[in-house]
C-alpha cells in the first residue's frame, strides 16, 4: 500500500511491524525491565485493546478454512464442509480465527476470505520485524449461518511481492470453530439467506420481510484514496489530487434511486502517515478487522419483492472519475416471513437533502503553510411498509452524514497535518421498535521532516458509536463504544534499518459499556515504549 507523499524520503527503508494478539486480555503486567532506548530488530507482538470473542460452554468443533502461504496474487482455493457434531446450522456462536506469522521485510498487505462468495473476512497485515512476528485476529462470523450450513468453495487472497528486497511470506492458517445450541444456550437470530453481490443485478426471495446491505468498504490499493481524507482540489499544489477535495461518502442504490449513505471509516493501516513505528505494537482502530457499513434496505422490500431482477449498486461519492482505489464488495443479509410466499407492501417515502460540500484552499503565505478547509452532509430518510404474516410493519431509516477537516502543509510536505471529524447518524424504526445510532469518527495528526532527516509522526485517531434502543418510548437497550489510539514516532529516514534510532510511544484504550460487552462494562489500555508494552491494564 501507498506510504504519504513524505514516504517518498523512506528509500530502501526496510519496514517492519508486529502482531495482533485477538485472544484474551492480561490484567497486568509483571515489573520488567525498563524499555529500550530506541527500537532495535525485534518487539513485542502487537495487542489490539478490543475485547476478545465471548464464547459459549457449550459442545464446540472446529474446521480449518484456510492454510496457505502467500507471495504474491495467486488465491488460496480450497473447500469448505460444515462440521457434523456440532448441529446443522442452528449453532449458538462461530468464531473466525486467523493466525499468521511473518519475518524479514514486508509491506502491510490487504487480504480477504469469502465462502460461497460471502466475503466474511477483510483484514491487513503488520511488517515484520527482522526476527519475525506472529499475530492472530478473531471474528465472530454467527450471522453468516446460512452460509456455514452448506458445503460452499473457499477463497482467501492476501497480496504480496516477494523478492530480493521484500523478503517477507505471509503464513496464516484460518480456523472456524462452532458452538453448539443445547440447554439455555440458544441460537441468535440470524439471516435465512445471505446473498452476495457479485454482480449489480439480483433477484431476491420473495417473502423478505428484512432486508440489511453490509459493505466492506476500504480505500487503498496503492494510490492517493489510502489517504483520501488528505487530497486535495486541483488547483491546490498538493501531491494527491481530487477534483472536489476530501469528501467521500459510500452511497447504495436500488434501481438507481439512492437507497442508504454512510460515512466511510478513515482506516490507517500498519505503515500509514509515513511511520510503521507507529504500529508495531497497538494497530490503530480496525485496522485488522475491517468492519463492514450496515444498511437497512427493508423498506425496498416490497419492490424487490415482486420476483424481478433488480439493480443494487454501491459507489463513493467525492473519488474523481477513472480513479482506482475503493474496494466495495456487499452482502445482503435477508429473513424470510415464513407464513407467507409473497409479502407485499409499498415504499412510502423518499427524502433527501441535496449534497453539500465544499473544500475552500487559502494559499500558503511566503514560509507559512496552505490550508485547505472541507466541510460536507447529506440526509436521507426512507420508509416502506409490509404486508406480513403477523400484520402489517412499517420501517422507516434516517440517516445523516457530516464531516469537517482542516488540513494545513508547506511546500514540499516536509510538514503535513490534518484535524478532521466524521458523523455518522442513523435511526430506523421497525414496528414499534426504534435504534438510534450516533458514529463519531475523529483523526488529529501531523508528520514533519526536521534537520537531520529526522521524520516525526504525532497522531490521535477515534472511533465513537453510542446506540439506544426504545420500544414504545421506553429504553430497553444501550451500547457505548469508545475506542481510541495516540502515537508519538520519530526515526531518521533515508538511510539503513541499524541507523534509523528510532523511538515511539503509543497508547490504545478500547471501552465498551453495556449489552455489547462481557459482563456490560469493558475498559483496556494497552501502552508502549519502543516496542516494549509498559502497560497492559483492564478496569473493568
């Protein structure tokens, strides 16, 4: 993946990185040593602070998905066969394990896996570091049951270039492991059919009576939409250009008529704002478990229920045209009115706001910096009812989208920052049910160039949701999510691995109060000292 523009000083700069650590959390750490003065050619293992899967006592078999080693763009192909001790499909949890290792010198990679075409896994990878790495990322995959329950091909792709200079195999092995249902330990609700979108047109059962979008959608692939919070409109002399500036917004449509919006997650991956050092030991917010925007399409159930193909299509607003970049691949989550064979209804309403964005460029002054302010939101509201087996349910979705970023660099980026700030807000009231979700996503950093050589990253990134559900007026269920990283790197650029000296301190605290989290509280700091990790703490 594309380094920033100041990636362009690293060279030959050898890149390396560490682990992600999904299992268990410690509740401290033993005294140790103080950390070392600087970095040297291994580290710890990176831990990501998010709690780990919950997983039932119950009877539980496990199948192997996927083993392979990658170096270079030929997929793993392989089968899959569901497991026969465990139940057939009615499973209370499945848990998604990949566990890789990697040494030398490495890239961070974009890898994905799907099954039967449902992609259930989108990751990236960590450098290594020259000693080598291992890491592990855990998933809870229990919604895609309908998948699981059939014997389905499988196809896991991690892109890498192996040579003489890029040295490093990425090795995973991904395991499935499933819980059986037995005594109180029930089976969740999950979708009867799970659809992929392989193609733009689609024709769906025609008694759904729920209908969920869910997008993988990331920018990367090696060009300017990696850090396409950072580009710029034309006229400004920035090295990433987009014509209307930052803005991005990922759109679905249901016979071209706009259907859902969304703010994308900023995703920094494991060598983003020009510094690995920043990731070695505590990735930042969903870096290696990219997680899918969810829409709810329910209200354009009737129409897509008359049996008919149908157009679905997902784009981002705000990529100049002909630009690569955005990967979008779409599951359609669907349940079925088991009562009925047809259900019928009407889509009722259809409101948006226009578009509105807009990014003002202020010329540098002479030995001062540019500025580019953006500003841009959207609102839609949707809503449709169906004629069901248990009466008639009325849905309606609202959703609005906001975003605000002040970007300043010099000439030649030898300093470049950028202070920004996502909305993502959604309602959607199903029958006499209502959940409210507010997303805040925030990203405060800047990367400099000094005398010396020496390059110096100081970033802050969030990832904010607080969700309330009522029924009738009255709350029955609340989640808050707060999960946040900080990092501090310098190391001296342009010249080989043993004379870089470089040092980092990163903190990353994941807190998650009520229904999702074990036990209703969550709360873990991991913090860390050139590779070392100083401190391992749960609060909760």
């Amino acid at each position: 993946m594309r380094r920033h523009k100041i990636t362009g000083l690293l060279g030959a700069i050898a890149l390396a990185a560490g682990t992600l650590a999904a299992a268990g959390p410690a509740h401290g750490l033993p005294p140790a040593d103080p950390p070392p003065a600087e970095f040297g050619t291994d580290w710890h293992d990176p831990l990501t602070a998010a709690p780990p899967v919950t997983r039932p006592g119950t009877r539980s078999c496990q199948v192997t998905l996927a083993e392979a080693q990658f170096r270079d763009f030929t997929p793993y192909q392989g089968s899959y066969t569901p497991p026969a001790a465990c139940g057939t499909g009615g499973w209370a949890k499945v848990v998604l394990r990949l566990d890789g290792k990697v040494k030398g010198r490495q890239y961070d990679r974009l890898g994905h896996l799907s099954l039967g075409g449902v992609e259930i896994l989108r990751t990236s990878t960590p450098q290594p570091s020259p000693d080598g790495i291992t890491w592990s990322v855990e998933k809870d995959v229990t919604r895609y049951r309908d998948t699981l329950a059939r014997p389905q091909p499988v196809e896991m792709l991690i892109g890498n270039v192996v040579n003489d200079t890029y040295t490093g195999v990425i090795d995973v092995k991904v395991t499935l492991t499933f819980y059986a249902a037995e005594g109180r330990t029930t089976a969740p609700d999950t979708p009867d059919r799970v659809l992929p979108l392989t193609s733009p047109t689609v024709t769906t059962p025609r008694n759904t009576e729920r209908l969920l979008a869910e997008v993988y959608a990331t920018g990367s692939g090696g060009g300017c939409e990696e850090y396409w919070y950072m580009t710029t409109p034309d006229a400004a002399p920035y090295s990433c250009k987009a014509a209307d500036g930052p803005y991005r917004e990922v759109r679905i449509a249901v016979d071209g008529q706009l259907a859902g919006i969304a703010a994308p997650f900023p995703t920094v991956w494991t060598g983003g704002w020009s510094n690995p050092f920043l990731w070695y030991v505590t990735p930042g917010p969903r870096a290696f478990d990219v997680q899918p925007i969810r829409y709810d399409l329910t209200p354009y159930a009737a129409l897509l229920n008359d049996g008919r193909p149908h157009r679905i299509e997902v784009s981002v607003a705000g990529v100049p045209a002909g630009q690569s970049g955005w990967s979008t691949p779409t599951n359609l989550l669907l349940w079925q009115d088991e009562g009925r064979e047809v259900v019928t209804g009407a889509l009722t309403r259809h409101e948006q706001s226009d578009p509105a964005g807009h990014s003002r460029w202020t010329p540098a002054a002479p030995g001062a910096q540019h500025r580019l302010d953006t500003g841009g939101s959207h609102r839609l509201t949707v809503a449709g009812h169906l004629n069901t087996s248990r009466g008639r349910v009325a849905t309606t979705v609202t959703r609005a989208v906001h975003n605000s970023s002040v970007h300043r660099w010099t000439d030649g980026e030898d300093r470049d920052a950028l202070t920004a700030t996502w909305t993502d807000e959604e309602s959607v009231t199903h029958g006499p049910t209502t959940t409210r979700t507010a997303r805040t996503y925030t990203m405060d950093g800047e990367t400099t160039l000094g005398a010396g050589d020496r390059l110096r990253t100081v970033l802050s990134l969030g990832d904010r949701a607080d969700t309330v559900t009522l029924r009738g007026g009255r709350i029955i269920d609340t989640s808050r999510l707060d999960d946040r990283y900080t990092g501090d790197a310098t190391y001296t650029a342009n010249v080989p691995r043993d004379q870089r000296h470089a040092v980092a301190t990163t903190s990353a605290r994941h807190r998650l109060y009520g229904s999702q989290a074990p036990g209703g509280c969550y709360d873990r700091t991991v913090a860390t000292a050139q590779g070392t990790v100083t401190v391992d703490r749960l609060r909760c």
